[in-house]
C-alpha cells in the first residue's frame, strides 16, 4: 500500500521556487505510472504468478515464481511502452511566483543603422520639402556630425545636425537620434537664422556657438572660441559638395 507520502497533493508551483517548479512537473508525470504499478501489484496473488509461467515450465520453476522486483520492473517496462509520447511533455508551462501567465522574454527587434548615402537622402528630401538649399543642408550635416544619427558632443548635442536638448524640445523633435526627426528640425532651425539674421555667416555662428555669442561679435567684433574653424569647414563642405553634386 503507497505511503500518505505518495498520496499527498502537490503544492501549488505558483509558491514554490523556479527549480522545485521543474520537480513539481517530475512527480506529476511519474504519478499515473506509479499508479498504476501499485494498482497492479495489490491485483497480484501467487496462483497468479504461477498461472502467467509458460506451460512448458519445469516443476522447480513453478516451486520458484519470479521475484517481486522482476515483475515490477517488466510491468514498468510495459507501462511506458504504451505511452510513447512521455507525459511530461504535455505539461503545461510552469508559472513563475505571482504571474498569470508564462514567462516569455521579449526580444527586441534593432534596425540597422543608416549609412551615410541614406542620410544625404533624408537630408535632401527635408529640405525640399520646406524649400531649402539641399547643399547648405548637406554640408551643415556634415559639418555637424560627418552624416552620424548617433554622434554626441560633450555638450550634449545629438544627432547628425547636433541639436541641444532644449532646442530639440522648442523644434518639436522628440527623439534627437532619430535621424530624420533631428535633420528636419536642424534644417528648419539653420534656415530661420539665414532669415533672421540675413547673412549665411551669421546663421552659422549661431547655430554653433549660440545666438547670445552672436549678439557679442556683432558689438566686438571679436569671432567666439572655435567659430573661425567652423566656419572653414563649413566652407569647404559646401565646396566639395556643390562640385560633386
């Protein structure tokens, strides 16, 4: 007769630790074979081991049944043989502590990363669409950021047109480094300071140091820290792209 042991109701999985889940999922599959062997066992009387012996047996093997742990193993045997399929296959998925649902772990889908002729491409089409000189808007960017979606200063401009986090929020372009919000917005920016302030040279100096150090060159007349050479690579960008485009 099975102990209460055996007998006994397994505890939720839902309250149990991950790794006694996965010895909650063996006791339970094993639990119909086992079953079943018992059931079988409690059946058994001696004629009945005597009776399953083939007739031609000899009368000293008649004297000596096979031996309890022999029938229980061949019964085991022929159990599973009969389940091809083994039940703990079919088991449900385990529940960690305090989920409805199964654990499955999302994975996140990354696009690739734009090359530089796609970038020129977006460049192109922003500044179509607001009537903007594509090859001013070529040459900011790449004067900016040489086409990068992800470069960003120690300043903390982001971007291919290297946008603050303030001038970003005042342009309305939630994500920085999304390469074609950040072109959009640095384009409209550049173009209103060309209409501003009616000069390209201006604009730029603005749009890189700040139109508070431009209001300071218009009284001194002295350039900002750095702006001489963004001037010049500006220039020669704009060169190069206007030869080759």
């Amino acid at each position: 007769m099975p102990s209460s042991h055996s007998l006994r109701e397994p505890v939720s999985p839902c309250v149990r630790a991950p790794c006694v889940c996965t010895y909650e999922k063996l006791r339970a599959a094993a639990r119909p074979a086992v079953a079943a062997v018992l059931l079988a066992l409690t059946s058994i009387a001696p004629a009945t081991l005597k009776q399953s012996l083939p007739t031609h047996a000899t009368p000293a093997a008649l004297e000596q049944p096979p031996s309890p742990t022999q029938y229980i193993r061949d019964k085991i045997e022929a159990i599973f043989a009969e389940n091809e399929h083994p039940q703990i296959l079919k088991t449900p998925h385990v529940l960690r502590p305090g989920r409805k649902k199964p654990f499955r772990p999302k994975t996140k889908v990354v696009p690739p990363p734009l090359s530089e002729w796609e970038i020129r491409d977006i460049v192109v089409e922003e500044s179509n669409k607001v009537g903007f000189d594509e090859d001013l808007a070529l040459a900011l960017g790449k004067t900016e950021s040489g086409f990068d979606p992800d470069a960003l200063s120690g300043k903390g401009a982001k971007g291919v047109m290297q946008l603050m986090p303030d001038k970003a929020e005042e342009l309305g372009v939630e994500n920085p480094l999304d390469a074609r919000q950040n072109i959009r917005g640095g384009i409209e920016h550049f173009k209103y300071l060309i209409k501003k302030y009616g000069s390209k040279k201006k604009a730029l100096i603005a749009y890189n140091c700040g139109e508070g150090a431009l209001q300071k060159y218009l009284r001194t007349g002295k350039l900002p820290k750095g702006a001489a050479d963004y001037l010049r690579k500006f220039l020669e960008a704009e060169a190069d792209i206007r030869l080759n485009s």
